[in-house]
C-alpha cells in the first residue's frame, strides 16, 4: 500500500540562507543561552529584507531563536521602528507628541497627509510615502520633527521645509509630483 507523504515548511525554513547566516551574526553576540536577546535585530534584518515584519516572518524569527511567537508579536508591535504592514518607499513619522504639538507637529502631519493626499497611517496610491504620526523623537527643541525610513530626523518642519522635502524624494525616485 502506497502512502502519500505530505511535507510541511516549519516557518524557519522560509529564512533565506543569507538572512539565517545574518541571524547567526547577531545571535553570536550573546551567551548561548540568551539567544532571544537577538530578536531586535532579527526583526530589524527582516524588515530591511523584506520593508516589514510580517506575521510569518515572527515565525519564524520565533523558530529560530527559541521562542514563543507570542513574545516576538509582542515585540513587534510594542516599538513603532517595525512595520506591520508594508509601507511606501519613503515612510515619514512626524512627532505629535505635546511639545511637538505645541510648535505645530499635528500641522506639519495634517499639511503632509494633505499635501499627498494620504490619511494618516496610510500610503499614497503610487506606493512612494506613507505618512504616520508617532510618539516623542527626543528632539523637542528642534520641534516639529519627523523621521524619515526610521533612520534620518529632520527638524523645524515648516510646511515649506515639508514641500521641498517631499519634491527632493519625488525626484530622487524619479517619480515627478
């Protein structure tokens, strides 16, 4: 009698040998026993791989650092630097926290979202920006502020300021208004 053989692919095996090795990186870099201590850069290398963190993807994050899905979601979700959800190639988080507000941070968002014709936490039609609001940057003195793909801040946000920017982004994608 002839038995079908039905396999499945653990959600660590859908890691790519190059990301697993980037893992591997980041992992070696704690005691063996701490190897969860690593989930912040295997969902940051994720994220750069893939432009967010999907659920599969804690997964497998979870599979291969030994733990429970659970606490790799909680992570995800608990920092506003991981994208649940794919973004635009541009993603622009401007501080509405209050002394932001205080120096215009919800104008600076509203004239953005306006701008590009975009709600807050959405993604133009043409995939180039989403535009969020997000929690204290830690440059109050410089309000408004806003960051660019989680890595450069900008400050004294004008609705100027926020045009050229958006243009300047526009041309070097190549994309004109």
């Amino acid at each position: 009698m002839m038995t079908d053989t039905v396999t499945h692919q653990t959600p660590a095996a859908s890691l790519s040998e190059a990301t697993r090795a980037r893992f591997a990186r980041e992992v070696a870099k704690y005691p063996k026993e701490q190897a969860q201590s690593a989930v912040m850069a295997c969902l940051s290398i994720v994220q750069q791989e893939q432009g967010w963190v999907s659920t599969e993807a804690e997964a497998a994050i979870a599979v291969y650092l030994g733990m429970p899905a659970m606490a790799v979601h909680e992570v995800t979700t608990f920092y506003n630097m991981y994208n649940q959800q794919p973004v635009g190639k541009f993603k622009l988080n401007v501080c509405t926290n209050l002394p932001c507000q205080l120096r215009n941070g919800q104008g600076a968002l509203e004239h953005l979202c306006k701008s590009l014709n975009v709600e807050d936490g959405g993604t133009t039609a043409d995939g180039l920006f989403t535009v969020a609001k997000c929690e204290c940057l830690g440059a109050c003195a410089d309000a408004p502020v806003m960051l660019v793909n989680d890595r450069q801040m900008l400050s004294y946000m004008s609705n100027d300021k926020l045009d050229e920017m958006v243009a300047m982004m526009r041309t070097e994608a190549g994309k004109a208004a």
